[in-house]
C-alpha cells in the first residue's frame, strides 16, 4: 500500500528541522565553550556617616587570570526610584568616571585586580548618596556575571551604629557558651570531689568482757 502523498513532504520538514536544532545547538556549544561563571561578593547593606567617607567593597572570584580585558562597571539606583545610572568604569587600567553630579569628585578606585577586588570610595558621603549600589565585573572569557548589590544607608555620626548586627548576636552567643561551659566545669568538679569522699559510718564501741 502506497503512503499518502502528504506523508513524505511532512517527513521531510521535520527533517529540516531537526537539522536546524542541530545546528543551533553546535553553534551554542561553541559561543559558550570555555565560558565559567564568575561570582561577585558583595556586603548586603552598608552604613556610613554624612560627611565622611564610605568604601563599597566588592570582591570576586574566578577560573581564569585579571588581565587587561578585565572591566568593572558600577551602577547607583538612588533611593524611590526605578532608574539605574552608570557612574564608574575601570578597564585596561583607566578609570572612567560618569557625568552623574552626586558622584563628581567624589569616587576614587580602591581596588585591586590581583587580589580580585573591585571595590571603590566615595568621599563627603552626603544623603543624596542613599540607594542600591551594583558591582558588575567582566573578566573573559568569564563573562556571565550576576553581579553584586550594596544597599547604602547614609546616617548622622550619632546614628551609626557601633557595631554591626552580625558582631553583637557573635558576642552575645559567645558569652552565653562561655559562661554554659564554666558553670558545667564547676558543677563537674564539685560533683568529683562529693565522690571522691569516704563515707562516714560513725565511731563503733567495743565492750571488755
């Protein structure tokens, strides 16, 4: 029996297409070959005093050497507000700095590519200077980055915090074992001494016939 006529055109374009997948995926393969992921540490939130001067740090790790192809861009998202501005860029060894106004004179490069550090300083840290900072690094091939996000709170020097969240629950925790552990050595050595002791059975009397 003879196969519909419609059957080898159908066969035929599926064919085409398998073949096209084929391709598209090859040719994916090769773009993406020799590329690793690259990842970007960054504080989650950071607070500085008015009119001092605040350092964004930002660290990273890669599979693959700093070179002069290594790029650091940073983006600010001032507070309320949806728009993200691009004022710092580091590439082949310059520094870049956008025309944003709150950021003019203010933003010297802190880091160091050898050591994977990619932070930056902002100087007279005013309130306007408040929002989301975004450290985006490229250092090919390693150029899949998702990229690291600085929450900035600018504070009186009255209101900045003396130490951080993370130090003082470390030391309230620390003193909490410490003293467990003293009490515990105490109640041990006493409890040693209580059976190390003889038991006492009282003074027998002897009778003389």
């Amino acid at each position: 029996m003879a196969a519909p006529a419609g059957a080898g055109a159908e066969t035929a374009t599926l064919d085409r297409r398998r073949c096209l997948w084929s391709v598209l995926a090859a040719a994916l393969g090769l773009l993406t070959a020799g590329v690793s992921a690259l990842e970007v540490y960054t504080p989650k939130e950071i607070y500085v005093a008015n009119g001092t001067q605040g350092k964004l740090p930002c660290k990273f790790k890669s599979s693959n050497t700093t070179s002069r192809l290594t790029t650091i861009s940073w983006s600010f998202q001032p507070e309320g507000s949806h728009t993200t501005v691009s004022f710092f860029h580091y590439s082949q060894g310059q520094v870049y700095i956008g025309d944003y106004p709150p950021f003019k004179d203010r933003i010297t490069w802190a880091g160091d590519l050898d050591k994977k550090d990619a932070s930056i300083n902002i100087e007279n840290i005013q309130f306007i200077h408040n929002g989301t900072y975004i450290c985006d690094v490229k250092n090919p091939p390693d150029i899949v980055v998702y990229p690291g996000y600085i929450r900035l709170y600018v504070v009186e020097k009255e209101a900045l915090p003396m130490f951080p969240v993370w130090v003082v629950v470390g030391i309230v925790t620390a003193v909490v074992v410490g003293l467990t552990l003293l009490i515990s050595m105490i109640l041990a050595v006493l409890y040693r001494r209580r059976s190390s002791k003889p038991e006492y059975t009282g003074a027998q009397s002897y009778t003389r016939s």
